[in-house]
C-alpha cells in the first residue's frame, strides 16, 4: 500500500470514529478532547492490523498520533523504511 492510500484510510478512519466530519487535518485530537489514551491504542492496532504498518517504540510517542497530518508523517517514515 503505497502512502496517500493509508493516509486516505488513516484519516477516513478518524473521521468516523470520532464521529468529526469537520476535522482537519492539524487538528490536535487529544488537545481539543476528542480521543483518550485508549484511543491511541485503538490507533496503534489501526497502522499494524488495517494498514499493515508495524510500528517500534519509538514510533508510540503521542506526538506522532495527534494529528492526521502527524500521523500521515509516520505513514510516510514507515513505509520508507520498510
């Protein structure tokens, strides 16, 4: 899958399960109280198991889950790398 694709469903994803058709894209999720640490995990599961990306420790910093565009980054650093 290339990137644009993932983002595409990374951001479709969000959308809907936050139930937020007007999110944008630097929408800090967790600041403006829309997602919860247990959301981040459903994130996590969402790149391993939906877009096939494996991610390390080091990928699992909040910063990189709180915004599409933070999350569109981390699409496009791992699948660079893989």
């Amino acid at each position: 899958m290339d990137a644009t694709t993932a983002r595409a469903l990374l951001r479709d994803y969000v959308v809907n399960s936050l139930a937020k058709p007007h999110l944008s894209d630097r929408d800090d999720i967790f600041d403006i109280g829309e997602a919860s640490s247990l959301y981040s995990l459903e994130l996590v599961l969402f790149f391993e198991e939906k877009l096939e990306i494996p991610l390390d420790d080091e990928d699992l910093a909040l910063t990189n889950f709180a915004t599409i565009d933070a999350m569109g980054s981390l699409i496009e650093r791992k699948l660079q790398t893989s």
